[in-house]
C-alpha cells in the first residue's frame, strides 16, 4: 500500500469514527477540505478495502468499520440489504448452500454473512461468483435456502 493511500485510508477512518459520514460524495468532499484530491471511485475502493459498510444507526445511514458493526446493526439494516442488492440464485446442495452473484462479489456477501455471525452457518467459502455456505450439523439446507432466497428477492 502507497503511503498516500495508507494517509487517505488514516483519515477516512478517522471521518469515519468521529464525524461519521453518510455518503462517498461526502467523504470526497470532506478529503478536498484536507487538501486531498480524489474521485468517488478511488474513495469507492479505499472504504472497500477497509472493510466499511453502511448501517443504520437511529435513523440515520452512515458508514462503520468492521468492528463498529454490532449484531443489531447487521440484523436491522445490513443482511437483507446485501442479498437483494448481490444474489441472483440461492440452491440447496447436501449439507451446502450455494449463492450466486455477479462477478467479483461473492467476497461481499461472504463477508456480511460472516460478519452476522448466523448460529447455523459455520463458514463460507467464496469465489468470484459462487459463494458456498457450510452448515453445521443439524441445519436443513433446505431451510437455510429458502431463508436467503426470500431475503435475496425481498427488493425485486
């Protein structure tokens, strides 16, 4: 990493859990008030690669990092958001749960689903568009799928 990435990256984070910050744009604006000239797109990747999500917090949308994100905030905003916005299909397959999405996301929603910490899934494994979910002993695939494929159409 670029010691100016790693700066930009210091102070997003700093925005982040100080000011709190609703929106890339604002993100960006609030960098070119640093004196730091970036797109959204480079801000885009910067907060990816920080592990930042949104999450609504009193009514209000904004960004958290990883460890700011507490299982209420992932069960009220954060799930069911990510399945509908990223997965195309969801098949139960033995004791598995295979979702598919568009290329380059399933480490998106392998993430979410991790960091939800769902007592019926005892890992994922994610590809580029394949994503599997192991169950643990007990759990009906069948079940679990259907779950994720209601969740995954419930914006459509």
């Amino acid at each position: 990493m670029t010691d100016a990435r790693a700066r930009r990256q210091k102070l997003i984070a700093d925005m982040i859990r100080s000011d709190g910050v609703g929106s890339q744009e604002e993100v960006t604006a609030k960098l070119a008030g640093l004196g730091i000239a970036v797109t959204q797109a480079t801000v885009s990747r910067d907060l990816d690669q920080m592990g930042a999500v949104k999450v609504k917090r009193g009514g209000v949308l904004g960004y958290a990092l990883p460890d700011q994100v507490t299982e209420s905030d992932w069960a009220a905003a954060r799930l069911d958001r990510i399945l509908a916005e990223w997965v195309r299909s969801v098949e139960a397959a033995g004791n598995l749960v295979v979702l598919k999405t568009p290329p380059g996301s399933a480490h998106l929603v392998g993430l979410a689903i991790d960091q939800a910490n769902l007592p019926e899934i005892a890992g994922t494994i994610c590809g580029d568009d394949t994503l599997f979910l192991a169950l643990r002993d007990g759990t009906v695939a069948g079940a679990i799928a259907h779950r994720f494929r209601t969740l995954s159409l419930s914006q459509e």
